[in-house]
C-alpha cells in the first residue's frame, strides 16, 4: 500500500516522500506521507477531493491550513475482505502538506527519526531556550515568550545538518540506527 501512495502523490505532488520511522517502532499498518509543491490548483478544497477520488473512498477528512494541512483517507485494502463475510478492512494513509518546497526536507527529517531530534532539544537544548518547530531552530527570548509566544522566537536555523552539528550529532551515523534502542 506504501508503494500505491507514493505513486498517487507524485501524480499531483512535485515533492511526496515517506519520512522513515525509528527501526524496530511499532508498525500499526497506516501509512504515513509528506508531500509539498501541489501540480494544480493550489485551493485545499480542490486537492483534498482530487485525491479522496484518486484513493478510491469515501473515508476521509481534513483538518488544519490550506497549505499546511494533514489529510486522511482510509483506503480499501487491496485484498478482496476478510474472514467475516463481506466487510472490507482498510488501510490509513496520511498524507501531511508541507507549506513549501523549500521547508520540505526540514520537515521530512523532522518527522522521521523524530524521537532523536525531540529528545535531544528536550533534554539539551530546551533549557538553553532553543525551540523546534515545522518552521526551523529558534532561540527563545525569556520573558517575551510569556507575553508574545511566536514574536520571542529567533530563527537560528532551518537546516537539518547545522541543528544536528550544532547537538553534536555525527552526521555519518545518523540515519543507521537498527533499533529504537541505539536512537536514544
């Protein structure tokens, strides 16, 4: 089903890729894909639709900002029902937009290997003010964060490689790991 989603994305998306989990996490069967860079109208409503049909079901929602949005579909799977009669099992695909293409490979690192990134600007570098978010690495200005939470933040960085060299990660191991064990 992986496979069947990317080749429907990349027929409306420039840019559609599936952020690679932690080796050894839990797979609960859904599929989960970034896309940015939509081939047509830009209007959320439209894609949305586009791609409801394309997926061949009527199971599916939308939920945040026309171009930063998540979208749902449960697709049928592509076996024929299952053992109690004629009641069809689905698969869960998520597909979130990233806002643009530019943004794309921040947030597909981001969103894969995501427990090495949230621990270590948890442990390290939260104390020291640094926020991550969809947008990049800030530094949080004390005090005004309590009183204008987005106008505190200073964009340190929106590259993958700098906020890992700044942590200290070694850049040729990272992305290796086996299990969800060696990621922590």
């Amino acid at each position: 089903m992986r496979t069947h989603a990317i080749t429907i994305l990349r027929g409306y998306f420039e840019h559609v890729d599936v952020p690679c989990a932690v080796p050894g996490k839990k797979d609960h069967g859904d599929v989960d894909c970034l896309v940015a860079g939509f081939k047509g109208d830009k209007k959320h409503e439209r894609y949305f639709e586009i791609l409801r049909e394309a997926f061949n079901t009527r199971y599916a929602y939308s939920v945040g900002e026309e171009e930063r949005c998540c979208m749902f579909f449960a697709v049928p799977s592509p076996e024929e029902g299952s053992s109690e009669g004629d009641k069809r099992a689905y698969i869960q695909i998520d597909v979130q937009v990233c806002r643009n293409a530019k943004m794309f490979d921040w947030e597909r690192q981001r969103l894969g290997y995501a427990s090495l990134p949230s621990m270590i600007l948890g442990s390290v570098g939260h104390p020291l003010g640094l926020t991550k978010n969809p947008d990049g690495l800030f530094l949080r200005v004390p005090g005004l964060d309590k009183v204008d939470c987005n106008g505190s933040l200073i964009l340190l960085t929106q590259d993958w490689i700098q906020l890992l060299k700044f942590f200290g990660v070694d850049i040729d191991m990272y992305g290796k790991f086996q299990s969800e064990d060696e990621s922590e």
